[in-house]
C-alpha cells in the first residue's frame, strides 16, 4: 500500500506545487492581487471553456455524455448540500457563519483542482467526460451557493431566479458544450488553425489557474483559524469523500468514472466561496480560513484516497 500511497502522491504532488509555486510569487511580489483577479477571469471566461471544446470537441459525445454520472454528481452535491446545512445547525449560530459553513462543507473546486488531478492520475482521455460534468455541475454550486447565504438571513426574497437562470445559461462552461456540439458529432469540422489556437488556450488553463490560487492564499490567517474552519473541511475533503465514494461504489461506479467523482467530493472547498461570502454579507474570514485548510490538507486526503481505491482496485 506504501507503493500506491508514493504513487498517488507523485502523481496529486505537482497539482499542489504549482499552487506552492502561487504562494511563492506573491509572497515575492512577482504578481499582486490585480494580476491574479485578472488571470483568474481569463482562466473562467476564455482558458477554461477552450479546454473543454478542446476535450468535447475531439471526443465522441455520444460516449462522454453519460447520463448517470451526470445524475449522480447533481444528486450527490444536492445531499451534500442538505447534509452540510444540518451540520451547520450544530457548529455555527450567527447567520453569517451558516452560510459560509454551509457553502464551504459542499463546494467544490473541481473546475481547477480536481481537473489537473484527474488529467495527471488518469491522462488527458478522461478530461472530456470530467469537463462534461463540471459543466453540469459547477451552475447547481452557483445555485446553491446563493441559497446557502441567504436563506440563513430570512431573506429568501432577495433571490432573483431568473436572474441566476440566466447566468447559468450564459455560464461560459455551459456555453462551450453546445459550441463544441457540432464538431463532436462530426457536424462541422474545426479549422486547423483555430484547433491549434484552442489548444494553446486550454493548456495554460489549468497551470494558470492553479498558480492564482497559490496567490490568493494567505497561510497567516491559520493561526487565527476556527473550530468551525476546520470542522467545515473536515466535512469537505474528508466526511463527504468517504461517504459519497462508497456509496458510488455500491452504485456500480469503478475505474476512471468513480475516479471523476471522488475527485469531485474530495477536491478543496472553491475559491468562489470567498468571493461570494464577500459579496452577500458573510463571514469573509471563516470563508478564507476554509479554503486554505481544505487546500492544503487535500494533498493527504486525495493521495490517501486514491491509494485505498487504487489498492482494492476499484480504480
């Protein structure tokens, strides 16, 4: 076990180097907070999508599209969702720690984190159907998200549906699949040059975004970190993974697609979080103090996890 253990380790290591590597060129003012605000917004809006036209693009979609994966992962963050609001009942009692406690037990940062993972564990080939279910998920976070900072305020009114509805139909990852749609099915054929120039977008995606996210750290602020920051990542890279992880395996899942979905349960709490906790009035630090712990500790918990699953071959 000692050998998949080094091996897992060798393989999630590089993931969290290049977000070491962030914290590096901060901490040397070799980029500030606009260089990392910035990126950040390339890497969502442009880097991102490029990735996954690029994967759906040259897959068949009849084949990634997989429909009980799909289903699993929106089921599964749904549970993780109404689990993380009970447990919030017990670790938290102003409202503005609820939400954030909520949000930081059940978001993941799949989008970065569990991408490069995944692509460094199992190859480029399994990029198409896991950016398939980032972009299926990643709108029911947002969704969610909002639910969980404002409900905890009695202020269900300020929830604009139509609003939300319309930023998960103009999501940026949800627009790529219906882009990449045509060439996966064989419809249209992409021009080489603009294969080409996707395929540089999408390589520096996840590079990119991983140094950011070293940047925005700030490991200062764990001296000062709660009982409820470290309990809310206990849930997030620890309780969540177990449990949802086993359940997938009764459910049949195995090989690259239950690798997708630990990933997916066991990846850090999302960078996100922080920035709409800030935007709707909770807790900012108990936001921050999440992220980091999450971050930090995942590289032990991903590595152990795989090397259990890797173990006993399920994967």
């Amino acid at each position: 076990m000692i050998e998949q253990f080094l091996f897992s380790l060798g393989v999630i290591g590089p993931v969290f180097l290049l977000i070491l590597l962030g914290i590096i060129v901060k901490v040397l003012g070799i980029v500030d907070q606009d260089f990392v605000t910035k990126s950040s917004k390339f890497v969502f809006k442009i880097s991102l999508p490029a990735l996954l036209i690029n994967k759906l693009a040259s897959a068949d979609f009849g084949q990634v599209f997989d429909v009980e994966i799909i289903y699993f992962a929106l089921i599964t963050t749904v549970m993780q969702f109404g689990l993380s609001w009970i447990a919030s009942m017990y670790f938290t009692k102003l409202p503005e720690d609820r939400g954030v406690f909520i949000q930081g037990s059940f978001r993941s940062n799949y989008a970065i984190v569990g991408l490069a993972v995944l692509s460094n564990y199992f190859g480029n080939g399994v990029l198409g159907k896991a950016t398939l279910v980032l972009a299926f998920v990643m709108p029911l976070y947002n969704l969610l998200g909002v639910v969980s900072l404002v409900l905890p305020h009695q202020r269900i009114r300020e929830i604009n549906f139509l609003n939300i509805l319309k930023e998960i139909m103009m999501n940026p990852l949800v627009l790529s699949v219906f882009i990449a749609m045509p060439f996966s099915y064989g419809v249209i054929e992409m021009p080489v040059v603009v294969d080409k120039t996707i395929l540089y977008l999408s390589n520096i995606a996840l590079p990119l975004a991983l140094i950011g996210i070293g940047a925005t750290l700030n490991l200062e602020s764990l001296k000062a970190a709660s009982i409820m920051s470290f309990t809310a990542s206990g849930i997030k890279i620890v309780i969540f993974p177990l449990i949802f992880s086993i359940i997938a395996i009764y459910w049949g899942f195995s090989g690259a697609d239950l690798g997708i979905l630990f990933v997916l349960f066991g990846s850090p709490t999302a960078i996100a979080s922080f920035i709409m906790a800030d935007a709707m009035k909770g807790n900012r630090m108990l936001a921050g103090d999440i992220i980091i712990i999450s971050s930090v500790l995942s590289v032990l918990t991903l590595s152990i996890g795989f090397t259990f699953l890797n173990y006993y071959g399920y994967i």
